[in-house]
C-alpha cells in the first residue's frame, strides 16, 4: 500500500508539473499568439465574454458524493463521501487556449460512511455471528494546494483537469479508537466548466478522492471514492 500511494504522488506532481510547463509555454504568446487590438480590449481579451485573463479571481460553491469505492490505493470497501465545498481560484497565467488556476478549497461539512463488522458473541448452544452496519463520521477540512487547467479558456464550454490535496479532520477516530481524526487527502479529476455569462459559471466534475492518516496511527485502512459533483462560480 505504501508503493501504491508514492505511486500516486509521483502522478500528481507529474501532472501539477505538466499543468504548468503547458501553461507556461502559451502564456508566452508565441508569433502565432493573438493580440488584443483597439477595438478588442484586454479585459475581455481575444475570447470575448467568456474568455478567462490572468488575476481572474473566482469565488464558488459545490457539493457532491461518491457513487463507488475502489481500492486502486486505499483497502477499504464500500467507502462513501460526501463534501460541500466552498472555492477560491486565481488564474496564474494563460495562453491562447489553456489558462491554469491556482484553487482553494474550504469544506465546512464532510461525510465519510463505511461498513464495519462486529462479532456477537452467544452462549453455548448458540452461534456467535458477525453483524455488520455502516458508520457515519462527519468532519471539516481544507485543501490549501491546488491547480486546474482549463482547455478552450476563450469558449462558454471549457473542459478541465485538476489535482489538489490536504486534510479532513473527524469527529471521531477513524475507522475506530486504532485511528486518527486528523487525515491527508488527495485528489485528481477533471470536468466541464460552463460559462453562462462574463462573471458565471457552472461546473461539473469528476474526483478520485484518497483519504489516509499517512500511517501516523496504529491503523490505517485508506478511503478512496469516486467522487461527483456540481458547483456554481463568479468571477471578479
């Protein structure tokens, strides 16, 4: 499990690094960039009203949950997640079609359900059995650390791909007392960001969410989830 989860940092960083080298390189504005003329002004830019310019801040909501749990890096099965998410994003630079993004994400509720089994045990002649429920923990958290690139910055669809990563903190131990309430996340994912006008914005996406205490307990069983979700943002 420890190979699986340095194998996933190694593709964030090679992803954030790729968002970036991409992102650099158009921001550049090459012979083949275009230039905003007297009667195209800088503000909106080449895209018009859609189109997303360097220090763009953004401001949004989202909420979503998880509809499955794999075990590509956690070992836990049927996780659930479920977050609301309050964003802040900057644009870091753009080019002719790409624009990187520099997020933060609050998240004043988290919900993580899972399945755990307990034995119950009976006097002879009776069988113990293994009862098995769910758990419901609750908790808040922040991702501080976080990049998206949009593709097509200039149009009202622009497709995106993101990565970012921090901490939850729990109610409770989890998955039990052998746990912690304190854990790290990590995430990657991409969606479409549609722009209903120069300062709005829909989103819909996709995240694979991991979350783990980085074996700072005794017990550390890792969650993953397939995570959708739907978020609405302005733009200042």
């Amino acid at each position: 499990m420890r190979q699986r989860g340095r194998s996933l940092a190694v593709r964030f960083a090679a992803l954030l690094l790729a968002c970036g080298a991409c992102a650099s390189a158009h921001a550049q504005g090459g012979p083949q960039a275009r230039r905003a003329g007297p009667e195209e002004p800088e503000a909106q830019g080449a895209g018009g009203a859609y189109g997303l310019e360097k220090s763009v801040n953004e401001f949004g909501v989202w909420g979503g949950g998880s509809f499955g749990a794999p075990t590509l890096i956690g070992k836990t099965e049927g996780t659930r997640l479920g977050l609301v998410g309050l964003r802040y994003a900057r644009v870091l630079a753009r080019g002719d079609s790409l624009a990187l993004k520099y997020t933060i994400d609050a998240f004043p509720v988290a919900l993580l359900s899972f399945p755990v089994a307990e034995l119950v045990e009976a006097p002879p002649p009776f069988t113990s059995v293994v009862r098995r429920e769910r758990r419901n923990i609750t908790g808040a958290g922040l991702s501080p650390v976080g990049f998206q690139l949009n593709f097509r910055r200039r149009e009202r669809v622009q497709p995106f791909a993101q990565a970012s990563g921090g901490f939850l903190y729990f109610g409770e131990r989890v998955p039990d007392a052998r746990g912690a309430q304190f854990n790290f996340t990590g995430d990657f994912g991409g969606g479409v960001q549609w722009k209903t006008g120069a300062r709005r914005a829909w989103t819909v996406g996709y995240r694979y969410q991991h979350v783990s205490n980085g074996y700072r307990a005794p017990l550390n069983p890792g969650f993953d989830s397939n995570l959708f979700y739907v978020g609405f943002s302005i733009f200042r």
